[in-house]
C-alpha cells in the first residue's frame, strides 16, 4: 500500500475521534446561464472519463426500437428496459457534468434524458402520482418503491441545478408528495420498502430525507421542511443502531450500509446551514466520523451503492471543506478508472477490478457502467483541495 494511502487511512482514523468543527460559509451551488467555472487539470480528466462512460453507455445499452437504454447488454427478457433504480446513476452522471461544464451540447444531453425520465411517472397511482419503476407503468396496483421515487427526485432535483428549468424543480417535488402520501407510515412513522409494506426501509428514508432537504433548498418550500425534519426526526430515533452508532439498513436489519449513513449525514449537515439547527451539525460529525471509520478508504460494496455514498461525501466536502472526503473519493476513482474496466472497455467490475457477486450486479448491467461514470462525473464538479 503506497504512503499517501497509508497518510489518508491516518487521517480517517484521526477524524473518527475529532470534536465538531465549525463549517465554512455553505458553497453554492452552480447556477445556469453564468459562465462556465474554469475547470482544473484534475476536473477536466474526471470530465472526459464521464463522458467517455455516457456515450459507451449510450452505444452499448440504448434499445432505438423502444426508444430507451437497456437493463443489461443483450437482454432479451419480455422487459428489458432499464429500471429508475437501473439509471439513476447515468441521470445523476449527464446531471454533473452538465453542472461541471454548461454547454448546449451538455443540456441537450440532459433533456433528453429527462424527457425519458419522465415516462416512469405514473399518474395512476393513488392517493397521488408518483414514479413507478418501469418506463410508461400506468395502473394503480403496480408495485411501486419509495427509494426509487427519492433517488429520481434527487436527480431531477440537480437536472434542476444544472439547468435552472423549474419543470424539473416541479418532477422532484412529485415524487416526494408521493412519498408523503403512500410511503410515510402515518401509525409507527417511517418509510416504507415500496406500496406491499414488507419492511421499514433505510435506503428509502436516506433518500426521501435528502430529497425534502434539497428542495427546501432550492424554493424554501414549507412542506418540504417539514417532511425532512419528520424524516430525520424518526431516523434518529427507530432507524438509528444504537449498537453500530449509524442509520440501520431497515427496520428487519441493523446493519449499516453505505449508501444510507451518506445522504442522511448530507442532509443534516445542510439543513443545519440552511436553518441553522446546530443539533443536526453535531448528529452528521459525529455520524460522518463514525462512517468514516466503518467504511474506511478504498470501499467494496459494489459500485452503484459506493458511488452513492461518494457522490454525497463530494457534496460534504464542498459545504465544509473537508479535504480528507475529497481524497477518500478520488482514491476509489482511481482504482475504478484501472481496474474496474473489463475487456470491452466498460465499467462492469468492481473498483478492485473483481468480477461483481451476483447478489450485487447481473453481468453486462447499464447501473454497473454508469454507476462508475457517475463517480467520474461528481468529481469533475468540485474542485480538489489545495495540496
């Protein structure tokens, strides 16, 4: 292991054991229609390698027949087109880079894509439309998720970022009145898995909580408020392991997963700059230190989790300015850029360059592709710190 990795696991072990800072001024956010942010040597790299990944996707998963990427290469299952769950990662990916580098070409990229997103919308559900996880579902009884319907929020939540077009601010807030109306358990609190209520779901409250959270952000909308503070409030209480010091997996599992300490530590973070709530900057350190020290430095769940929990450590750094989350982020980037590609030149392997056990990725899976490519694209929006 080479001595800048061995200084960073140092860091990260010190951080664990650190008292609460004080944050810096909270960073904006990069708006359309000002000029293009000059870009570092190290961000245009990560920028050319995101849009490497998109168009490898875009040529190797997109079905021109039904209009749509594909779940896996050469699928030929009745359904083969791509879940919400399947692109989110290439959403969030044409979402950063449109944010890194405006340019027409990259909106129209973005559009596009968006105006597939919208076809998940299901205007049949009830009590309120949401976002089922097949493109063009309409039917009532069609089994729905709630951490879907947080991470498309999420990513129409930044197409509105990048853009500035409120149509997307609008497709974001859907999704979370859908949330409110069918995943929110009014009895016991908590969110539900998805509409068959098998469990409370960790994954599903990380990303509502953070959905509520950047739309606040953005319009200051009272309702938005007043669900994340709901949302935060039952996950610090029935979704926190105690044991492990993290947000539990669900409500039949405590133990903690990545992708749902990150958002749920962004989110109280931000809103405790947004609304000043210094309980919630304490409660994100003393989680962020914790999941620094569960997780460590070069991760192995599996990318589209991974990428996840690295796209909103990004987010952390760049509202508090702490570097060590910057450098655990590119550490795993550059293994993923060398060992993560297979023979075909696709990122279907794991950042250790392993084959992916099947109970995390099928073979050939587009989320596995653009999962990496969305790690490349965060990467190229934030400036890396001074060394």
């Amino acid at each position: 292991m080479s001595t800048a990795r061995l200084a960073l696991i140092a860091t990260v072990t010190c951080l664990a054991g650190a008292a609460l800072l004080t944050p810096p001024a909270l960073a904006s956010s990069p708006a359309a229609g000002t000029a293009a942010p000059v870009l570092s040597a190290t961000q245009q790299h990560y920028l050319a390698l995101a849009h490497a990944g998109v168009k490898k996707a875009r040529k190797r998963w997109w079905d021109p027949r039904l209009g749509w990427y594909r779940s896996r290469l050469n699928d030929r299952e009745r359904y083969p087109l791509a879940t919400i769950w399947d692109s989110v990662p290439l959403f969030e990916s044409l979402d950063a880079i449109d944010i890194a580098q405006p340019s027409v070409a990259n909106r129209r990229a973005l559009a596009r894509f968006a105006t597939g997103a919208a076809r998940y919308l299901n205007r049949g559900l009830r009590p309120v439309p949401g976002y089922s996880p097949y493109p063009d579902d309409r039917e009532a009884n069609t089994e729905t998720w709630f951490d879907d319907n947080g991470w498309w929020g999420i990513a129409f939540v930044n197409a509105y970022r990048a853009t500035g077009n409120r149509g997307y601010l609008r497709d974001a807030e859907r999704a979370l009145r859908y949330i409110a109306a069918a995943g929110w358990d009014p009895d016991g609190g908590g969110i539900w898995w998805n509409t068959h209520h098998p469990y409370k779901s960790g994954p599903a409250l990380a990303a509502d909580t953070l959905l509520a959270t950047l739309i606040y952000q953005q319009d200051r909308s009272s309702f938005a408020l007043a669900e994340a503070q709901q949302f935060i409030a039952w996950a610090n209480g029935s979704g926190f392991s105690a044991t492990e010091g993290l947000y539990a997996d669900s409500s039949v599992s405590a133990t903690p997963v990545d992708y749902v300490e990150a958002p749920l530590i962004y989110a109280q973070a931000l809103l405790c700059h947004l609304t000043d709530a210094a309980e919630e900057c304490v409660r994100a350190r003393q989680v962020m230190n914790t999941s620094l020290q569960r997780f460590g430095v070069l991760l192995d769940f599996s990318p589209q989790y991974d990428a996840v929990y690295l796209q909103w450590m990004l987010a952390l750094y760049a509202l508090e300015g702490d570097s060590t989350l910057y450098r655990i982020a590119a550490e795993n980037a550059r293994d993923a850029q060398t060992r993560a590609l297979n023979g075909e030149g696709l990122y279907l392997l794991s950042w250790n360059g392993e084959t992916l056990p099947a109970a995390d990725a099928e073979p050939g899976m587009l989320q596995t592709q653009a999962a990496t490519t969305s790690l490349f694209a965060w990467l190229a929006v934030y400036s890396p710190p001074a060394s």
